[in-house]
C-alpha cells in the first residue's frame, strides 16, 4: 500500500517531498494485513511496509529478519505493528471463546433436554454420553473461568488508572509503612554475639536425593520461592522485547510511551536486582553477586519468619533481617500500578520508594498479565535465567532488536571460563566447609561435595598446579591446547562424574551460596584470616577489623597508578569462585560436538585458564525458536544476512519457507550520503592495509595526508576508524614523529577513545562541545577529529549526528586475529559442519563476514535521523572488490563510488560540502 499524502517534513526545507526510497524486499504472502496502523504521526511508506511485514509474519508465526537503518524510525514501526497485530489478536481469541462458549452452553442445555425426553425403554450408551457431556461441562467451566479472570483484570486495571483517591490512599500507606521502618531501624540492636550456633543451622545442606534416586521428592523451598498463591496469573498474550542494554531498553519504553497504545498497553521493564533493588542497605553491596546473595538471604528470612508465624517452633538465636520492601499487599499494589502505566527502570525506582515496595520483585509479578515485556536479551537467550524469572516463551511473541551480534552474543552467554586462582579458592572453600561439617551431612551431600572436590583437583591438575597451594606461587609450563569436551574430560579424568546429577545437585542445594563467607587458606601465603567456620566469638568481633588492617597492609605497597587495577581485581575476588565453578561443569554438559575447552598456561598456576567454548550457538537459540509463537529478529544493519540464516536459524532446525526477510532503505534523500571508496592515496601510493604492508612508512605518511585533505574540506566532526586500539597507537606515534599529527591539530582538534568505559562520556563531551564552538568561529579550527576502533566504546550505540560526524573515515579493513586459537577452531567447526558456497569456505566467509559487521556498525554512527547528512571514505582498495561491496547496507551500497586515484574523491567531498552549505544558507 503506498499513501499519496505528504509527510511530515520537520528539518526540510519549505515544500520538501518524501524523497523516492529504494524498494524495500516485501514479505511474500500478505494475505493476513491490515488497511492501516495506529501511528503518532503519518507514517513514511517504508514505516508501512515495515508494519505490513511484521504483522503478516507474526500472524503467520514464522521467523523474521528486518532491517531498518537507524533514524527510519524502526522502534515506532515495530511498537505499531506488533502491537496493532497483538490487539487483533485479543479480540479474535475473545470473539472465538464468546462463540464456543455460547456453543457448549446450547450443546448441554440441547442434550439435557434429550436426556429427559428420551424412553424409558431405550438403552443409550451411558459411558460415551457421560465422557461427552462431562468434557463439554469441563470446557465451559474453563472457558467461564478465563473470562471472568479477564474482566476482573480490566476491572482493576481501570480502577487503577481512574481512581484516583485509591492512589491516595496508597500513597498514605506507603509514608506509615516508611515511618514504621525508620522507627526499627532507630531500635536495631547488634546480634552478632550470639549468632555463632545458629549460623552453622543456616550452611547445613538439606538431605538431598536426585530425582532417579528417590520416588517420594523432597520439596527445596529456596529464596525464590513464593507462597502468595493469590498474587500468581496465569500468562495472557504478550510480547517480549529484546534490547542489548538498559539505555536501549529505556529509549524503547519513552517510544512507547509516545505511541497511540500508551493509555491502554500493559507494559512491564525487567532488569537485574543491580538495578532495581530499593533497599540502600543492599545496594552497597555494589557487585551484583552480593546484591543477589543477600537478597535471597532475606528471602529465605522472610520464609522461616512466616513459617514462625504459622505455629512452627523457630531454632533459637536472634531474629533475622528481612526486607521491609517484599511484602505480598505493597507487591500486589505495586504490581497492578505497574501494568496501569507505562514505567521504564528509573520510574520503576521512583513508584517503589514512593509505595514502599520492591521494583524487582513487583516486574516479575507483574510479567503473567503484562502485554509487553521489555528485557535485555541476555535474560530470553538462557534457560536457566528465563525460569528464574518466570519468563514462559510458549506460543508469545520474541522480538529480538539489536541483533546484529546475536550469534556472538549466544555464545559468550554459554561459554565459560575459569582460572586458576579461582579454582584454588572454590577448593579451599568447599574443603574448609566439608571439614567442618562432614559429621552433621548426609551421605548423599558427602558424597556430591567430594565429587566436586575431585572435579575440581582435576582441573587444577590440567592446569598444572595442585590444590592446597598458594597459586600464585605455583609455577607451570606455558602454552595453549585445544580439546574436545570428551577428551578434555579424560585429561582431567572427570569422566566418571555424571555432571547432570551434579548440575541438578548445584541447582537444588545451592551450596555455591553457602560457601561465599568461608576466607580462603594456602599453604605458604601468609593468610591466616578467621573463616566464617570459627566458633570464638572474640575472633568474630575483630574478624572485619583483620581484614581492614590486611587492605590498609596491602594499599601501602601499591603505587596510586595502580589503584584502578587494584579495584578491578578487588571486584573479581568478590565473585563467588564456587558460582564460576558451577557455571563451568553446566557447559561441560553440552554435545561433544558443539563445543571446545581451551587450556591456556601463563606461567603461574593462578594465571592460567581453562575456557569453554560454544561454537554452535543455534544448539541453545533452537528452543526459543520452537517455543514460541513467532520470533523477530530487528537491527539498523542485519547484513550480510546468509551467514546469519545458516548458523543460527537452519542449523537450529527452521526451514527456509519459516524465515521471511525485509530490508529497507534510509528515510534521508540519496543525496545525503556520499559513500567513497578510495584505492589510492594523494601520492599515489595504493592503499593496501593487510598485515604485511600496514605499518610501512609509506602506508603511514599517506594516511596521514588522506586525513589533512579530508580536514581541509569537511566541516564540523571527523571521525575515523583504525583496526585496533595497538594499530591505532603505532599510527599516531609515527604521525607525532613526522610532523603529521601537528599538521593534523592546526586543522582540527585532535581526540583519542579511552580505552576504559568511564572515561568514554567525557571524551565525546568535549568533543561536542570543541565542534560547538567551532561552529561559532572559535579558535580558528574547523572542527574536531576523533580518532576511535573498531569494535571499540564508540563504534556502537554512540551517535554522532548532525557536526559531530559529517565525515566517518574507515582506514584499513578490521578483520579478526585469523591466528586466535579461538577462531581457527570456530573456522574448523564450521567448514566440517556447514556447506561451501560461492567458491568460498564457511570459515573464510565467517572472517570476511566479521569484518564487514564490524564496517557496517562503524560507518552507521554518522546517519542517525532523516535530516542528517554525511560521507564516508573507506580506505583501502579491498573495499572495491563486488563481493565485498555486497555486503554494505543497500541505501550505502548503492551510493557507492569507488576512485582509483586522490584528486576526484576529494574533488567529490569538496562539492558535496559545498551544496549542503548552500541548501543552509
């Protein structure tokens, strides 16, 4: 359907037209449509035919892959259509169970009045009659029961968003139920004296038999568990939304916010506890371990406090510390304001210190009757979080946006790595708690934790160090080996442990919790710290003043450079070692043939590391995709798309004629781009940056002369892309040596990316605010050059619109480090697994492939709305080769120019820059 009707045209020119876009690929078999959609604003065409695809292919249940440039306003389009199709959707299911309703109502009243009219004398078949009638009166009832559940979830949703002395009057609860904990906490008294006996109750494993080992299973209430019957739903119809981070997420909700369903959408932000938790006592914590931790410590508090309550005779010793934020009335309450209004995280924190009530707790409540969930994908893409969270993906719709690093994002989830020193500390841990209560555990709890024990000997015996030892000390032979998962345990001769015992031993014990107060001990390392174990109550008291004393021992030596490492390795000890371990056993459990173990020696046993590594990510994608109803699968850049289709979708067992594509071009006019490809410097030294010839002189010097003339005629920001932050480095040092870099200065003021995160804020403030007053005649620049990575802070999820990127330089082609162990054995797994095609090798094709997702994200900072201009110049002559051009954005591909020699590309960036200040003025 194409609309006649003017757009919108905010940042054009007076009497501007929709421009004339490129034919986007439609989805085939459009039968299942809509006229029209539910849209804030008129709709651009490709907004329409985005909507149009979407709703065909969630209603036909298939999988789809849609591509939408940034700045085409892609998360409207897919808030509109899928919610458009959701709202069809519903009322197709309600007008269905109306009509069967109203059938099986006729069906019993008709054969209730054929059962008294009947003869006396006929026999009818008394056993089929009763099944029938029976499962009619069972289908009614069901049906009553679903509707009558639906009105009073609208009734209270309604009164939620209308009445507003209700929300008043919570309000007013919330401010005593405040006041009250103020008041305890002003009360709270110490109980560490006395804790010592009842501490050891709280480590005792429950006895445990795995489910084959015993036909009448124990119930393992955990912390996670909840006894509010009331507060449980059963899941409606929804959507889940998948973003990579929580800005992205956050930006979604405002658009949903913005969107015509705002009012009437049941909405729902998950999170981590790391960012919902209300309780500042938590919150300190800082690491998300021991948020977790001490989260579910209160918990089970709570539990054995309600227990206590119910008549049950508590163990003597001091009340326990429950959160004052989980209570089943502040949740319920919390959870239905939560589904009346559209919140995104930090509103969540704001209605839960306003109504007393956890954020965290409240979101997973409210995630059954909620329409749309939005989450970070990692929480769908893993089994064991998606049921921690009480996500159910059966027959509900996955949307997928950011999907660009989807295969390397499944396998990161469901790798695992572990080192030395970790190891060293799970098995001081778990010795010192074996020895302390090995006379007061079962023999099934004895003999998991010495299996534990033994896997973990074997790990550390691969890695070439012994338990019991300082590991740091431990000094090991060094070099890399690559194993298959039954060979590698064989070489740790683990492969008599049966791990998916142990992996349901760990779940249901949770004995990688119990471990995280015991201090580990080695031989020779000068450590003698309390453990959590000792009954002395004096060493007790003066066990944190010990450890205070050790950090202030430990800092003096320290040089103040090093305190941010310091910090970093402080965060990893704070991990709990046990957890890691845990995590490592759960991967050895996949196919042979799906993934490898590395063992990689360093020296020192405490520096060496043992890594899983998930090369066939679709083994765990599979189940999302058979569960669910529909899966979509969004980015701004999708492309190259085959690779993509082969190792996640065919491989997971989808069949082509499940897979619908859609790729459209950019809202901005074709002129607004001008993409270049240059084969050859102002010299005329031909740009080949492969690894022989990159850090020549030469290669140098000509870079540093393309650079000065693209700064001589572009405005406002460059950016420009290196391979590698090392590539990066030796460029600049070589251009600071020649005189290159001051040149470079006299033009624009030169920025570098940080390499660490925190940093990366104030770098593009200043970098804004240069081109700011640049733009004004300040200083006598023409702007600001930034020179950033590939793969780096700056080559995702930063826009640099408008001046901040009217020119995005790409030197050299980012492919991978072909001589990773890592990737050589990605490369094998694939060309032994997938097919060949187009003369190429899967593994080759996986490398260029690689490369040119890296490009796509990089080039796609500069064009971010439809009023943006910018060029890009790609450096190199590979870049000219059809094969690789193919694999470029289509509204970028099609633009193209490739220039053999200098004069005409910069001839070309001159005119560009000309015209777009003359259409300004």
């Amino acid at each position: 359907m194409v609309r006649t009707a003017r757009r919108r045209t905010e940042n054009f020119p007076d009497g501007y037209e929709e421009p004339g876009l490129m034919n986007p690929r439609r989805v085939t078999g459009m039968e299942n449509s809509r006229a029209q959609f539910p849209f804030p604003y008129q709709p651009y065409n490709i907004q329409e035919q985005f909507m149009q695809a979407l709703y065909s292919v969630l209603d036909q249940g298939k999988v789809g892959i849609f591509e939408s440039p940034t700045g085409t306003g892609k998360s409207l389009s897919l808030i509109c259509g899928a919610l458009s199709w959701l709202t069809d959707h519903e009322e197709r299911r309600r007008l269905q169970t109306a009509a069967l309703l109203q059938e099986g109502e006729e069906s019993l009243s008709t054969s209730a009045v054929q059962s008294s009219t009947a003869s006396s004398s006929a026999e009818p078949d008394w056993i089929t009659d009763f099944v029938q009638k029976k499962a009619e009166r069972d289908l009614v009832t069901k049906l009553k029961e679903e509707e009558v559940k639906r009105k009073k979830r609208e009734e209270r949703l309604e009164l939620i968003r209308n009445n507003v002395q209700l929300k008043y009057a919570m309000k007013r609860k919330s401010a005593e139920d405040e006041e009250a904990f103020k008041l305890l906490h002003l009360s709270k008294e110490e109980h560490t004296e006395t804790q010592g006996d009842q501490e050891d109750e709280e480590l005792i494993i429950a006895e445990y038999e795995s489910d084959d080992e015993s036909k009448s299973k124990t119930r393992f209430l955990g912390p996670e568990d909840d006894d509010d019957d009331e507060l449980i739903e059963e899941h409606v119809s929804k959507i889940y939304y998948c973003s990579r981070t929580h800005s992205q997420l956050a930006q979604f909700v405002h658009e949903v916010q913005k969107s015509p369903f705002s009012k009437d959408i049941r909405l729902v932000t998950l999170g981590s506890r790391q960012n919902l938790c209300i309780n500042e006592e938590v919150r300190r914590l800082g690491s998300i371990q021991r948020i977790n931790d001490r989260c579910m410590e209160m918990q089970k508090n709570k539990h054995e406090k309600q227990q206590h309550e119910e008549g049950v005779k508590r163990k003597r010793g001091p009340a326990k510390s429950v959160c004052p934020y989980n209570k089943a009335s502040a949740l319920q309450q919390m959870r239905d304001e939560v589904l009346g209004t559209v919140h995104d995280i930090e509103q969540l924190l704001k209605l839960g210190r306003e109504m007393h009530s956890c954020p965290y707790y409240s979101a997973r409540l409210a995630i059954p009757p909620a329409q749309l969930v939005v989450l970070p994908y990692q929480m769908v893409l893993h089994e064991a979080t998606r049921r921690a969270a009480g996500i159910q993906l059966k027959g509900q719709v996955v949307i997928i946006d950011e999907a660009h690093n989807l295969s390397d994002t499944l396998s990161c989830i469901h790798s695992a790595e572990l080192t030395g020193l970790q190891l060293s500390r799970a098995h001081s841990q778990i010795t010192q708690y074996a020895d302390r209560y090995k006379s007061r555990l079962k023999a099934k709890n004895l003999m998991y934790i010495k299996q534990i024990m033994f896997g973990i000997e074997g790990l550390v015996q691969v890695l070439g160090g012994k338990v019991g030892q300082n590991p740091q000390s431990q000094v090991t032979q060094t070099g890399t080996e690559m194993f298959t998962i039954n060979n590698f345990l064989f070489k740790a001769q683990i492969d008599n442990i049966n791990l998916f015992k142990l992996q349901k031993y760990f779940d249901k014990s949770m004995i990688s919790r119990k471990l995280g107060g015991f201090v580990e001990k080695y031989a020779g390392s000068g450590v003698s710290l309390q453990t959590q174990g000792s009954t002395n109550k004096e060493n007790r008291r003066t066990e944190g003043l010990n450890r205070y004393l050790q950090t202030l021992q430990t800092n003096q030596s320290t040089a103040p450079a090093d305190q941010q490492e310091t910090v970093e390795a402080d965060k990893a000890l704070s991990a709990s070692p046990m957890m890691q371990v845990e995590g490592f056993f759960k991967a050895l459990t996949n196919s042979n043939t799906d993934g490898r173990v590395l063992v990689h020696r360093q020296g020192t046993l405490s520096e060496n590391s043992v890594k899983f590594l998930l090369l066939n990510p679709a083994v765990h994608f599979a189940q999302v995709l058979k569960e669910c109803r529909a899966v979509i699968i969004a980015g701004g850049t999708m492309q190259p798309v085959s690779d993509f289709k082969q190792e996640l979708l065919f491989s997971a067992g989808v069949g082509e004629d499940r897979i619908r594509e859609f790729s459209c071009g950019h809202v901005i006019p074709p002129e607004n781009i001008l993409p270049l490809v240059l084969c050859s410097g102002p010299s005329g030294q031909e740009l080949d940056f492969t690894f022989q010839n990159r850090d020549s002189p030469k290669m140098m010097d000509e870079t540093g002369r393309i650079l000065s003339n693209i700064c001589n005629v572009v405005p406002g920001g460059v950016v420009c892309f290196f391979p590698s932050y090392e590539y990066s480095k030796r460029m600049v040092s070589h251009w600071e040596a020649s005189g290159a870099l001051t040149r470079l200065a006299n033009k624009k003021k030169i920025f570098q990316e940080p390499k660490k995160a925190n940093q990366v804020e104030q770098v593009l403030s200043d970098f804004s605010r240069c081109i700011q007053r640049c733009a004004v005649g300040g200083g006598g620049l023409t702007g600001a050059l930034l020179f950033s990575v590939v793969g780096g802070k700056m080559s995702e999820g930063i826009n640099f619109s408008d001046d901040l990127g009217r020119c995005v330089v790409m030197v050299g082609m980012p492919y991978p480090n072909i001589k990773s162990p890592e990737l050589q054995e990605k490369m094998c797994y694939l060309d032994k697994h997938m097919p060949h095609s187009g003369g190429r090798s899967p593994g080759q094709a996986l490398i260029e492939n690689l490369c040119m997702k890296a490009v796509n994200q990089s080039i796609g900072r500069a064009i971010r709305h439809r009023g943006d201009y910018s060029s890009i110049v790609l450096c190199d002559r590979r870049y000219s080769r059809a094969a690789t051009l193919s694999k470029l954005p289509t509204w970028i591909k099609d633009r193209t120019s490739t220039c053999k020699s200098f004069g005409p590309a910069i001839a070309a960036l001159r005119k560009f820059f000309q015209e777009k200040k003359q259409e300004q003025v």
